[in-house]
C-alpha cells in the first residue's frame, strides 16, 4: 500500500496518479479529497486520463469507481485493455466499479428532478467497495437533460458539495472546445474547483500536438507551462521538458568510431554518453559514417537503435552493403534495433514515446537519429527542437550516446550544421563535406569540435570504399588541404622531385663510374702507350740487329778484310 | 417496496424515489392522480425507494429521481421528474 504523499511547504494531501510526468507537475498528484477538473475537447484522452488515475490507484489498493455517462461500460472496458488494463479482473475482486450511466435518449421529462439516483448508486457502490477514489466522466450528457443552464450549474455544485462531504476524491471531466461560447459556459467550473487541468489537442500543419496545462491548484505549487503529453499503447505521458532537472552525467571513455583514422583525429573516438552531430550535404556519406559506428559497436558487444526518418530498415541494409558495411549479423544478434517512420506519420510527442518506449525496452548503450534535418517535418521548427532537446535529455540522463545525423547546406558553421539551436548540446561535431577542386568534386571530412578530447582540427579526404569509409593523409601545403586530382598532382609532383633527386645521386654515381673507368682507360692507354714505346724499341733494336747482320753481309761480299779491319778500326775507335 | 395491484394489471409500472425528497413525493401523488382517473384498478405501481435500495438503481440505471418506467404496455417508456405534466404522462401511457 501506498501512502499519500505531502509536499514539504504546505501540508495539503494529495494523491499520486501515476500517470508518467503528470505528479511532477502537480507537484505531488492531485488534491485528495477534493475535485480536480480535467477539461478537454475530444479526442484529448480526457476519459483514459481517468481510468488510468483509477487503474494506478487500484493497482496501489485503493478501489475506485469509474462513472461512464458517454460511453458504454464495455467499450470502456475494451478501450483500457488496448493499454493493458484489465479492468474487469478488478471488477470481480469489487476494488473497481464501472458504471455506465446513460438514460434512453428517448427519455421524457415532466417536472423537476435531481441527481439522487446516482448519488445514491455511487454512496451504495463507495460504502461496498469501501472506495474513496472517483471519477465522473462526461455528466455534462445528464445535465443537459435539464435543459436549463443555471440548473446545470448548481447541479455542479451540487455533485461538487456531495463528493466533498463524503471525503471522496473524485475527478470530473468536462468538455471545452475552441469556441469561445463554450469557454465561458463551463468557466465556472475552473472556480468551483480545487484543481483544474486543460488538456488540449491542436493540429498544426497537418500534425496533431497534445498539450496539458495546469491552469489551477488551490494550496499547492504546480508547473505552471503547458506540457506536451501524449497516448500511447501504455496510457498518457506527460513530458515536462521545462520541470526536468538536468541529470546529466559526465561523458565517458571514448569508444571506437569505427574507423581508425577518424578515431585518431577525434582524440580516441566518440565519448560514450556523449552527442555527436555529424553534419553534411546529402550523399557526404553520413549513414555510411554511422553504420562504421554501429557495425563496430556491435562487434563490441553494444546495442545500438537506430531512429530512421529518410529510409526503412530493409533499405539501409542493402545499401550499405555497398560500402561493404553487413549490418545483418549484428540485426541477428539484436546489437541494432531500427525504429523507422515518416516524420509526417505522427506528431512529435508519439514520435518521443516510441523512442522513449523502445529505450526502456531495449536498454541501448547507442542511439542514431537519421536524420534531425527531417525532424522539421514533424511540424514545425519548434516542434523539432523539443523532440531533439527531450531526446537528447533523455539519452545523457540514461547514458546513452547519441549519433545525430543532419543533412546541410555547404557551411561550416557549427550552428549551421546543426540546424538547430542544439548546438550547445552537441559534444561532437564532424562534418561531411563536398569539396570542388580542379573540375572534380572530392569528399571532405573535418572534427569540428571533440568536447574533452584533443582533435586534430584539419581537413582530410576521404573516400568511400567497398572496404567502408578511408581517410586518406593529410596535405598541408601553401594551398591547404589538397584533394583528388589536386593531391595526386601534388603526389605526383613529390613523387617526381623525389625521382629527380634519386636520378642526379644516379647520375652522380655514374660520372663516378665512368671518372674510374676513365682513369682505368687512361691507365689503359698509358700502358699500351709504354708498350708500344717498348715495341718500337725492340723493333729498333731488331733492324740495328738487322743493319748489322746487313754490314757483315755486305762486308763479306766486299771482302772479309778490309771490313774485318774497318770493323776493328771501327770497333776500336768504339 | 410499495406495491398497489390489481388481479390482472393492463398498466405495469415502476416509481423510482429518493426517499421523502420533495419532487419525490410529488411524483408519487402525480401519478396516483392519473392512474386513479383514468384506470382505476387495471394497474400495477410499483414504488421503490432507492435510498434503501441502491441495486435496483444500479439494475434500472436510475441515475435520476423521481423515475417512472411503464413495463407494460410495451414498448417500455420513461418518464422523469415529479410528472406534473399529466397530459404527457396520459400520453405515454397511451391513454
């Protein structure tokens, strides 16, 4: 069993709905034994937000009666198991009552009357059931058989007066509409009661907003904004932006991008819990960029869900198979879970509890919406902006990395890119761009801000291949960064002084060579130059050899003596 | 429960009241009035006092007081308030 709570300040009692977000407006839940008034036009979930108070209160052991003037006590029973209630288990254990309480419209009226046969049922029920708890939907039907407006009112009263001195905590739902008349008509019940709330839907460019606004609270403190809620297939959620308290926790280790090279420039990677915006034109490669991310986590053992507005799920799975990203074993082994919608489908708000929804179900470490740029589409720019700034609340109060993925324009400015003025949110901003140089139009990447971590601030290129996403190195020269073409000229160019170089040391090498050989040759030709001197001598030698031979010859046939004595004289004057 | 019959009733009918309510008790001389001049003793009334008897309230769907439900001659009608229309009354009652 549950016990009322008290607030601090002053000592009035109230009762907790349990109906998400609503007791952190009311400060506490609504007033106990007293009349909350819940006004509403239809379709505002005026009669789910009291089967739920009732439904939370008897599931706490306090037994309710639920009063049906409009609808049919089956369809309300059917209505309340769309949201898994089972109304009629509490009916047969007499801790919750539905009545439905409607007169033959054929019914003919001859004289006064009053309320007596439904005061009585409801006192006959409540003493039964020892029941405090109850709510009345809709008797404006049952009034009007009165047909007398002044009588309707005092009969307000009179219910009003009836649930007070009986100690009941009841809540009455009364219809407003857009029409002034029907604004002032039913004023007086905003002073005759202790606590009123509006709930209000409107349509706005095609897409229907709920919004609840406290406009009263006698004795207590309440949010005094108008909240947006919304009905989900768990009942009504209040989302008080503005009453959140910022929970944040810190950012924590930097976990892998995936890629890297891209890890390296970012200072180690994205921070867990922390927001990453990766901005750029449409085609930069922004999915692929995330998918690097999810396939990653998944092999880390990291559960990711994916919140797609552009593509369904079958979509993204094919298509980056192309840049030889499987996303299928890591969708087998539920590390990736895609919720995937048109923005145009519902209103923000249904939009924020599906991902609220699928976040407490799933428990996911990461989260990546793709893209925020289509987020405008849920209505208007304002719109988008509170769904982001709840998404992103909800996500850093829950430890959870959010990868947001927005299609710009061809700017740098970070506001630019985020599109939004959620750019104080952002710890991490990469951006994808498209840069044209030399009549060809090359990929860009550049870490615009790394909250806590020291990024590289320059500009690389990148490809995108069948291996998935590859930084090319980084060229700082006179022109900044070069790309394609541009680089490979610059490659080129590098690659051809580097030639140059090598060739003159060859060249170097070669006059050496050939300065020996030279030298070898000189050396050659001296030799053969001594050589041949040698030569000729020798071949001197042989014809003096010669002449002499020559000499006795001619002195024999001249005669033996007289060349015999010339050849002594000769010999020995010599 | 206050019953005033005959042997073999034409006119069958049912007064839901709150006890000794003003409106209520109006209602109960309204309609004796009617029935007593016009049918006498060819009727059935049936008076319930749901103060005491909040079941049948519940089973009648009597949220109102006074309540007059004529069961027979079918089709079942109602008529509330303390039925000082006599002429309506006759009517429904297809006198």
């Amino acid at each position: 069993m549950e016990k009322e709570t008290k607030t601090e300040k002053c000592s009035l009692p109230k009762i907790p709905t349990r109906i998400a977000g609503l007791d952190e407006i009311l400060k506490g839940g609504i007033p106990e034994k007293r009349t909350t008034i819940i006004s509403g036009g239809p379709g505002c979930g005026k009669s789910i937000f009291g089967i739920e108070f009732l439904y939370n209160g008897v599931r706490q052991g306090h037994p309710g009666i639920y009063v049906t003037f409009e609808e049919r006590a089956d369809a309300v029973r059917q209505n309340a198991k769309t949201m898994g209630w089972d109304l009629e288990a509490f009916e047969k254990q007499n801790l919750l009552f539905v009545m439905q309480a409607n007169l033959d419209p054929k019914t003919m009226v001859s004289g006064d009357f009053s309320l007596m046969g439904l005061f009585s049922i409801i006192e006959g029920k409540a003493k039964s059931m020892n029941c405090k708890r109850i709510v009345v939907d809709a008797i404006d039907i049952l009034l009007r058989m009165y047909n007398d407006f002044n009588r309707e009112r005092s009969e307000y009263y009179v219910l009003h007066d009836w649930f007070s001195s009986r100690n009941m905590t009841s809540i009455m739902t009364v219809k407003s509409s857009q029409d002034h008349g029907m604004a002032t008509r039913y004023e007086f019940l905003d002073f005759m009661a202790d606590c009123v709330i509006h709930l209000d839907q409107r349509v706005k460019e095609q897409i229907s907003t709920r919004r609840i606004r406290v406009s009263k609270y006698r004795g207590s403190d309440f949010g005094r904004n108008e909240y947006p809620y919304v009905i989900s297939d768990k009942g009504l959620s209040i989302i008080p932006v503005s009453t959140s308290s910022l929970r944040h926790k810190p950012l924590g280790a930097p976990v892998s991008s995936g890629n890297e090279r891209l890890d390296m420039i970012l200072g180690g990677g994205y921070r867990k819990a922390s927001c990453v915006l990766i901005a750029g034109i449409t085609g930069a490669g922004k999915t692929t960029l995330a998918n690097t991310f999810i396939k990653s986590a998944s092999e880390r053992d990291e559960k990711v869900l994916y919140i797609g507005f552009e593509e369904s799920e079958e979509a993204i799975v094919t298509n980056m198979l192309s840049p030889g990203i499987d996303l299928r074993p890591a969708i087998d082994a539920k590390k990736v879970r895609f919720i995937t919608s048109l923005p145009e489908a519902m209103g923000s708000e249904e939009h924020l509890m599906r991902a609220f929804n699928e976040i407490k179900e799933y428990q996911p470490d990461h989260l990546v919406v793709d893209a925020i740029s289509a987020c405008d589409r849920m209505g208007s720019k304002q719109t988008a902006f509170e769904y982001l700034i709840r998404l992103l609340n909800h996500c850093k109060e829950n430890d959870i990395t959010c990868i947001l993925l927005n299609q710009t324009v061809q700017s740098m400015d970070i506001h630019q890119i985020s599109g939004m003025e959620i750019s104080s949110m952002v710890d991490s901003a990469i951006f994808l761009g498209l840069v044209e140089v030399g009549g060809e139009v090359n990929r860009m990447i550049l870490v615009l801000k790394s909250r806590g971590l020291a990024h590289s601030n320059q500009y690389r290129e990148y490809l995108i291949t069948d291996n998935g996403i590859e930084l090319m190195d980084v060229y700082v020269g006179e022109g900044g960064v070069l790309t394609g073409a541009a680089r490979q000229e610059q490659e080129a160019r590098e690659s051809a002084n580097q030639r140059l170089r090598e060739h003159r040391i060859m060249q170097k090498r070669h006059e050496l060579t050939h300065k020996e050989a030279a030298k070898q040759a000189k050396i050659a030709a001296l030799q053969s130059e001594i050589d041949m001197y040698k030569s000729e001598l020798e071949s001197m030698m042989e014809e003096e050899k010669i002449w002499h031979n020559g000499r006795d010859i001619r002195a024999r046939l001249r005669g033996k003596l007289n060349d015999d004595t010339l050849n002594k004289t000769i010999l020995g004057n010599v | 429960m206050n019953q005033e019959q005959a042997s073999d009733p034409k006119y069958r009918l049912k007064l839901f009241i709150a006890g000794n309510e003003p409106n209520s008790i109006q209602a109960i001389n309204n309609i004796r009035d009617i029935l007593n001049s016009r049918i006498q003793d060819r009727y059935k009334l049936e008076i319930v006092d749901i103060l005491s008897d909040f079941q049948s309230a519940i089973d009648h769907g009597v949220l109102v007081t006074p309540m007059l439900i004529i069961v027979e001659p079918s089709p079942e009608t109602t008529i509330v308030g303390t039925l000082n229309d006599a002429e309506k009354v006759k009517a429904a009652l297809r006198l």
